[in-house]
C-alpha cells in the first residue's frame, strides 16, 4: 500500500498540485490528505462536471495539467465536457482523470456500482481515453504518473488512472474541527418518522441516509414499502421526488443532503418553478460527503434557505435542535408546498450502520404499489 504522503511527492515533482473533484471513498485516504492542504491547491467541485471545466480554465491560465477526482460513476458527468469541451477534436486540454474503481468485476460492491464497474473499461476505449491501473506499490505507481502525463502532454488530451480499494495506507487528518450540533443526522430521521402520520412517501438520498431510514423503520416494525431508497445517482433524489408528484396526492417528503444538493442544485430552481403542491424537500446539512469519508462540502458558504426561496418554494426556514425540528414538521404537514426544511445535524454515522436488505426492484416495486393505492 501506498503512504498518501509519498504519493503526493510524486505529484508535486511533477507539478501536478492542482486538484478538483467529487470525493470518492474508494481512495477516503488521499482524500483526507487533500482536504488538509499539504502544499496543493483543493476545489471541492459540486459535480464532476463543473471539475473538468475548473481543470479546463486551470490549464487556459496557466498551460499545466489539473487533476480530476471522482469516482467511477461520476464518469458518467464527465463524458459531455470530455467530449464537447477538452477533446482533441474541440479544444485539445490535458487532464489527468483519477477514477476510483467501485464495481469492480470480482469485486463485492453495492448494486449501484455494478454496472458502472462492469462497463468502466470499455467505456475509456470508447471515448478515446488512455488509461492505466495505479499499482499499490510506490515506485511503480511514480512510474505511471510520470507516464501518464507525458501521454496527456503529447496528445494534449486527457488520460486516467484507475484506483482499486486499499491501495493507500490509513491516514490520519490534522484538520478533524466538526460542527457540535444537538443531532445527528439519524436522531433527526427518527424525529420527523415519529412525527408524521404515515401517509406520506419518502425518497431518500443515496448513502447513509437512506440506509439510517430503512434500519429505523425495521427498528419500528413497519414495512419499507413508503420509501424509495436512491442507493445510487447522487442529487437526482429531489427531482426524483419531483416526477412522483405530478401523478399523486400523497404528500412526497425528501430526504437530501448538503453534497447531493449541491451537485445538482439547479432542482431547487424546477421544484419552484412547477410549485409541487406536495412536496416538502429536507436537507440534513452536516457539511460533509458523509458516505465518502466525511470530506467537506461547501455548504458552509451556502444559505440554502434563500437560494430555495430566490427559485420560488413557498418557505424555507433552517432547524438546528429537537424542539426545533419537530414544530418544523408539523409546520411542513398543514402547508403546502414546495417547502424547504434545512436541519443542522453532526458529521458521522454509527460504525454498525447496517445497509438496505431489499433489491433495489424489489423496493420499486412496493413503492409503486404504494403509490397507486
């Protein structure tokens, strides 16, 4: 395995410090390393996406090559400035692409990732993308740096690098300051559960969050057929939630997080645009991508209230205690929406949280059935 702070000797001999990206859990190690600074310029990109264009203008600036991290499935982002943006045939812009591998054929992963991890390969062939497989050992790993940049130079393109799990030792962040708030993310599910009359539908947001919601309804003895558990697709759960509505009276109650949010941030600007009567949209803000390693987001300079507002929901107001949060939802269950509810909630999750024991088309299918009846 590799230790975070010889790999970074690598980069900066080659001059490669600027990075940008979505966290991926895959490679949580060199993340925390990143997030503490060490000499390196950092942008927390909103989506993968916005981080090709960041590493486009870093490299207009100043002729150097820009970093990109993201996992597997945010390829996906990545494919349209890859192709309309930095590709040989537009703009010919050098980038180093680091992919974390989840999915990997062989590989024990959730059902998310098995079809990106099945295709990943081939579908750098497809887009012309050179590509190679980071070894867990220190000097080979220095050697295809060194010649994966040299292939981004020569082409003036992009290339990647692959990461499997454990190829980075543990490391252990300076910066550990978190936000002391009187819940946690799961002390706030609980509450707004133990509140509601159970009429409504759920969505709840890929990660930990959907997996804290199915483990207290089974903690409660009810069935799981009222949520819809995104176990994939990062920040589509609002408009996900959004499509349900314009076919249902049921009251539709989302469950986001500040870096789902944020990546697609523009759903604020449709849900208030269209004004789903039924829909309440909640934001368990911890400041953090949680499920990746706890990296930060940037949603301390983001007042999510106003910009919800400025698209046109009907409320927004932010909790931050109990007391709070539970006059918020008997607030949310007599208005009609779109209404927007932020609750403050502390990073972290408990270590034997355990995960959806549901298909993901076995919980479609009860969804759906809920919903029509």
């Amino acid at each position: 395995m590799i230790r975070c702070e010889d790999f970074f000797e690598i980069f900066k001999k080659e001059k490669l410090t600027f990075f940008t990206g979505v966290p991926d859990s895959t490679f949580e190690d060199w993340m925390k390393f990143l997030a503490d600074g060490n000499e390196i310029t950092n942008i927390s990109a909103v989506n993968e996406c916005e981080a090709a264009a960041i590493c486009a203008g870093y490299y207009l600036s100043t002729g150097k090559i820009g970093v990109l991290y993201m996992q597997n499935s945010g390829l996906g982002k990545v494919v349209n400035p890859h192709t309309s943006l930095v590709s040989k045939d537009v703009y010919s812009i050098p980038v180093l692409y680091m992919i974390g591998w989840r999915g990997e054929p062989g590989v024990k992963d959730e059902p998310q990732h098995k079809m990106m991890g099945r295709i990943m390969l081939p579908l750098l062939d497809v887009l012309e993308i050179p590509y190679e497989i980071l070894p867990d050992n220190i000097n080979q790993a220095e050697e295809v740096i060194i010649r994966m940049k040299k292939i981004a130079e020569d082409n003036q393109a992009p290339v990647a690098i692959i990461i499997k799990k454990e190829t980075f030792e543990e490391y252990v962040p300076y910066k550990t300051a978190d936000l002391d708030y009187e819940m946690s993310r799961e002390d706030a599910i609980k509450i707004i559960i133990n509140n509601l009359d159970g009429s409504e539908a759920i969505v709840s947001t890929t990660g930990k969050t959907s997996r804290e919601l199915f483990e207290y309804r089974r903690e409660k003895g009810q069935g799981h057929d009222k949520d819809f558990l995104t176990v994939g697709s990062m920040g589509c759960s609002s408009t996900i939630g959004f499509g349900i509505t314009m076919q249902t009276n049921k009251p539709i109650y989302i469950f986001d997080g500040d870096g789902a949010a944020l990546m697609q941030m523009g759903s604020l600007a449709t849900i208030g645009a269209n004004k789903p009567k039924n829909l309440q949209h909640i934001i368990f803000d911890n400041s953090s991508y949680d499920s990746t390693g706890g990296q930060p987001t940037i949603s301390p300079s983001i007042d999510f209230k106003q910009v919800a507002l400025a698209c046109g929901y009907n409320s927004a107001r932010t909790v931050k205690t109990k007391e709070e949060l539970e006059q918020a939802v008997k607030y949310l269950k007599t208005e009609k929406g779109p209404n927007l509810l932020v609750i403050k909630v502390r990073k972290g999750a408990r270590k034997d949280l355990g995960r959806p024991t549901t298909a993901p088309i076995e919980n479609k299918n009860n969804f759906m059935n809920f919903i029509k009846n």
